[in-house]
C-alpha cells in the first residue's frame, strides 16, 4: 500500500458524478492510511513557488530579526519559534526545526480572543519585508478555498451534505505554518528527527514540501512509508478530529520529518492546518456506522480543549 494520488479535476470543473467519482477515492484513502497527494487542484504554482521564496528569505534572516516576530508564551500562536521550541513526540528529542505560524485575523475584542484561545488573535508581521506578509496572505486564501472544497468532498465522501462540516466551522481557526528543518545532524541518535512522529490535531492538513523529501507516514502495517515529494501537488491528511466524528472509520495517522538532504540543504515545507471552530462540540456524526474496530471512544469534547491539550504536551 502505497499514498494515493487523487486527481482534482473533475472534483472542481465536472458535475455531480465527478464529484462523487473524486470523493470515492478520498473515501478509501481516509479508510487506509488517512494520507494522500492531489493533483490538478487549482492553485497556481508560480503563487506556491512565491510561498516558499519568500519563507526561506525570512528563515536566512538574522536571528535576531527572526526573534523580533516571536511567538509569545501568552497569547495567539502567531509568530517565530527557533529550533527546540516544541517536542512533537514526548519520545523523542525537540524537533529540529524553525516555524513561522499565522493566520486568520480576529480583532481583540472577538469572544475567541478575549478567552485565550491560541488560534484567535493578531498576527505579527516583520515590518520592514512587506512582500512576505503579502505572500503569506495571498497563499493563505488560496488554502482556505482548497480547504472548504476537501472539506465538502469530504463530507460527500461519508454520503453527508457537501456543506456538512460548515456547522463545526462557524469561527475558523485556520492556521498556516512555515517550517524550515536544518540538515540532519551527524552526531544524531534514534530519537532526532525534524518533527517527530504525531497526528495532526485538528480536521485536516493541506502540505507543500520543497524537493528534498523526509516525511514519512505510518502505514496500516506500522511500517514507515515516505511522501517523497510529487512536483505540482500537496500532501493532503486528516487530524484527530475526523476519526472521533466518523466513529473510527477514517483514519489520522502518524507521520515524523527526518531531512536526511545528503547535501546538508535546509528542508522547507508549508502546512496549512484546518482545525475548525474552538467551541465545536467533536462527537460521532448522528446516522454513521462505527468502524468495526472503533479505538477512538472518548467523552464528548471541543476542538479547543483537544487544541489547549496538545499544546500543553508539546510546548512543556
Ligand atoms: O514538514 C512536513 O513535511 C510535515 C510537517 C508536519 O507534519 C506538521 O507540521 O504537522
Ligand atoms: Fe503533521
């Protein structure tokens, strides 16, 4: 078993029976290994490619102008984290790897914001590269059409209305993140990785990787599988909210970044993170089967305590 390649094309330009034909292979995929690439989705390249020119001008900037956008410790989480930040897996060693997160803007005085949630705020921009802000914001709602239309497939996928998930995405807490992994270090043991292996946690995960490749995904049979890169598409995976509302039957699975680049390159990805509203309530959509083997029983929660518990574990 291998990561699907599903073609767009007759998702965003055919009738209903496209649709339908494009949702069946996202069925399959989410049943499997919860992973698979898309092609023909829409979005520009030369609008992908200013993304990452733009994100590694700001990761070769000095530390110090890279710290003056810092994410703080209270607060949204907008901002620059250096190496060692976050420990993806409590296992491992912190990852080895530089983000840069924003997102969509909430004044200071939406409710979201006012209660700390840490996807509802202000973004922080370095003010002296205006074209970065613009590249971030320009991709940013490119990845917030891409989003609703998986998200619709998706729910089409589960023989939901397409609007389905629209009810848990009244207040959005998208988030897109820039990362940037140096080489592998030599001196390394069996617990270093870039990121080290975790599900995502929220709905679902639209990512660009450069061409160096170095993320690997969990397979059924617990054997690590690489997403080598596939020039024109982007790694699509379900998070942890999916297999609570779909009782076990779609799957979000492992995966870890290890940037093994033999020419000691830097290793660039873009992730862009649809998380849904902090105050939905994630529990088995009403009329849906559970797999046979549901492992995903748990009480009732909100995105935002699932979101505030992940962030607890991998910030320390
Ligand atoms: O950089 C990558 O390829 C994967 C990053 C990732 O898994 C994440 O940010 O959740
Ligand atoms: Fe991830």
């Amino acid at each position: 078993m291998t990561i699907p390649l599903i073609d767009l094309t007759d998702a965003l330009t055919a009738d209903a029976s496209g649709r339908e034909q494009v949702a069946d292979q996202i069925r399959v995929a989410a049943e499997t290994c919860g992973f698979f690439y898309i092609s023909n989705h829409g979005v520009p390249q030369a609008l992908i490619d200013r993304q990452f020119e733009e994100a590694e001008r700001f990761f070769k900037r000095p530390k110090e102008a890279k710290q003056a956008v810092a994410l703080q410790s209270h607060g949204p989480m907008r901002g620059y984290e250096a190496i060692g930040s976050q420990t993806l897996d409590s296992a491992a060693h912190a990852d080895l790897k530089e983000s840069f997160q924003c997102g969509r803007e909430y004044a200071a005085d939406h409710p979201y914001v006012l209660k700390g949630y840490s996807s509802y705020g202000a973004n922080v921009w370095p003010s002296d590269i205006p074209e970065f802000q613009k590249a971030c914001e320009c991709y940013f709602d490119a990845m917030t059409r891409l989003s609703g239309t998986l998200m619709q497939l998706l729910a089409r996928s589960l023989d939901l209305p397409e609007d389905y998930f629209g009810r848990l995405n009244a207040c959005p807490s998208d988030t897109l993140r820039l990362l940037w992994y140096p080489p592998h270090p030599a001196r390394s043991d069996a617990r270093t990785f870039g990121a080290g292996a975790h599900t995502d946690w929220g709905a679902l995960t639209i990512l660009a990787q450069d061409a160096n490749g170095g993320l690997e995904v969990q397979m059924q049979d617990g054997r690590w599988a690489p997403a080598d890169p596939i020039h024109g598409t982007f790694v699509i995976n379900l998070g942890d909210m999916i297999p609570r509302l779909t009782h076990g039957r779609y799957r979000s699975n492992l995966h870890r970044v290890i940037n093994k680049n033999a020419e000691a390159r830097h290793r660039q990805s873009v992730v862009f993170f649809t998380d849904l509203d902090f105050e939905a309530l994630i529990e088995p959509i009403a009329g849906l089967a559970a797999a046979q083997h549901d492992q995903t029983d748990r009480a009732p929660f909100t995105v935002g305590e699932h979101m505030a518990q992940k962030v607890r574990e991998t910030y320390g």
